[in-house]
C-alpha cells in the first residue's frame, strides 16, 4: 500500500529496438538437430533478432531510449536516474547506465545497472517508483536491454532456439494528480539458482561443477515448474494488494520466456490468453527486454489504451520474480 506521504509517479513515455539481424528457425535447422516444427510447438518461437558482432548491450539501450525521446517528444536533461536492467553489460564495469549517461550527457543523473535476469524490468520500475515515493527522486529513465546471443551456446539446442537481443525504455516521472503504480509483489527462491545460470568468477555452486564456460545453462524442465506454479500465485497477490480481482486487469504482460509456458500460466491463473501481450514469436526471449517489447507491441498495434490496467510479472534466474499492478496513461 502507498504511504500517504509517497510522491505518486507513472510511465510517461516508451521507446524500443531491436537489431536488423534475424535468425529464423529455418537457420537453426542447419545449426543443430532441430526442426521448425518443433520450435514452433515447444515455444511458440519463429525468429529472433540478433546483434551485431560489434553491436552490444549499450547500443541497443541507446537505441531505445532515442526511439523513446523521439515518439514522446521527451528532453531527457533533467533524468535524475538511470537504471538498467541487463545481464549482458558490455563489460563488468563501468555499467551500461553510465555509458546511457555519458552518451546523453544527462549531467546531474545517477546512474547504475540492476541485475534480476529475465524479472529485471519489473524490478527496476518497482525501484524506480520506490525512488520517487521516497522523495528522493523526480524523473527516472528505465532500460532493459539484453544481448543474449553472445553468452548463447549454438551447440546446445535447448538453449540456442530460445534467446535474442533487444531493449526497451520508459520514463518514470512524478505526477502527483495522476498515480500511475498501485501494487507490486516480489519474491525469490535462491535455492533454484542451479536451475539457470552463467558461469562467472567461480565455476561452482553450493559446491556443484557449472557447465556451459560463459554461457547460459538451463534445466527447461525445473524452472518451467516453478514458473508455472509461482507466477500464478503472484498474479493474485498483485492483485490483492491492489484491491482489484484479477478479472479487472485489462492486459497481462508476463516475461516472454515460451508460449507453452505464458499458457499453462493463463490456464492455472484463469487469465484469458487473448489478454495476454507476449513479445517472443518474433524476437525470442530477451531477457529482461521481453516485457517492454510486448508493451511496446501492444500500444503499436492499437491493443494498449490510455486508462487500461497492466499486469507486468517478470521471473527468471534466481530465482527471481516481481509483478506490478499499473495504469497506462503516458
């Protein structure tokens, strides 16, 4: 529940992109043992965009963010804040947020990356918010971008049919007389960490050998089931706490892992699928970029109204997840 002292704040505006690369199914089918067909009925994926070898995280943020000032009409000056999402950052340090800095020269702002994997967007919006409810914040740029295919394995055909590249970028400003944010829900299960993972400075966890030298390693099977039990679950919290039921939610917008996942969600939610905004048919999963894709999609293709209730709910690696309950009225 909002404090009655909080600065209410909403999304003012948002921009995406994603590479000219394409990697159809078609193409996967000469890289390793697979079939159009079966990607299709196993996750509902067709293509996704690839990056450049020389293109890499920051670019495709800086990309967004300019899509983002251009079709809102926004001056970025005065941004307090930059967070992005990403677990793919051009290097350790510095972060992509300071690089977004620096390439706006948004002189006054702060500026840090935040690492929740696939459940990253809704963690940084939710911290946004929290920044500008505490006051010490007014406007806040928020990125999530990810350039997965250079920590893919395309040898490995459980992971390489999933991932690709692409970014997305809002605003979140303070409006007092029009509150955007009404609830949010977040959780973990760090237990589950061995389920998806990259390999890092150390090369074990709670004492198990990782796999994959860098790149991503996943056990589909486990994380589907805890997908598919906790987002449910979340979904009715988030609402709760906003003291709606979940049928007044006008779109669902879940991170867009798979599509037979989104829909064993829908199924045991009782949300309807047709509300339901996914991004992943044409650019795969993205990491924490899937949510403001689909987002994006949705106002682009006339779905997303001004007024209509939103649920977001990101999860992944972790294992993370964060919903929120928010009015689109940019």
């Amino acid at each position: 529940m909002m404090n009655a002292n909080a600065i209410p704040s909403r999304i003012t505006a948002i921009g995406t992109y994603v590479p000219s690369g394409v990697l159809r199914n078609a193409d996967l089918e000469k890289m390793v043992e697979t079939s159009d067909e079966w990607i299709l009925q196993r996750t509902g994926i067709h293509e996704r965009r690839i990056a450049a070898k020389d293109e890499f995280t920051s670019d495709l943020a800086i990309a967004a963010v300019e899509n983002m000032a251009a079709a809102y009409g926004k001056n970025l000056t005065d941004v307090d804040l930059i967070l992005v999402a990403t677990s793919t950052p051009d290097f350790p340090f510095p972060s992509v947020a300071s690089q977004i800095q620096a390439h706006f020269g948004i002189a006054q702002a702060g500026a840090m990356d935040l690492s929740a994997t696939c459940a990253g967007f809704t963690y940084a919006l939710h911290t946004a918010n929290a920044m500008i409810a505490s006051g010490l914040h007014r406007k806040v740029l928020v990125v999530a971008a990810e350039t997965l295919s250079k920590v893919t394995d395309y040898t490995d055909r459980t992971t390489c049919i999933l991932f690709g590249d692409g970014a997305g970028a809002v605003l979140v400003e303070a409006d007092p007389d029009a509150p955007g944010f009404h609830a949010a829900y977040l959780g973990s299960k760090g237990d589950g960490g061995i389920h998806v993972y990259r390999s890092g400075l150390s090369t074990s966890m709670d004492g198990r050998e990782l796999e994959g030298n860098g790149c991503i390693v996943q056990n589909g099977r486990e994380v589907y089931k805890w997908a598919v039990t906790t987002v449910p679950t979340g979904m009715q919290e988030v609402a709760s706490r906003a003291g709606i039921a979940l049928d007044e939610v006008d779109w669902f917008i879940p991170h867009s892992a798979n599509l037979r996942m989104i829909e064993s969600i829908c199924e045991r939610s009782g949300f309807p699928l047709e509300k339901t905004l996914y991004s992943l048919a044409y650019y795969g999963n993205t990491s924490a970029a899937t949510i403001p894709l689909a987002l994006g999609l949705g106002i682009e293709q006339g779905k997303v109204k001004a007024g209509d209730k939103i649920l977001l709910y990101g999860f992944g690696g972790g294992l993370v997840h964060a919903g929120l309950l928010l009015t689109w009225q940019p």
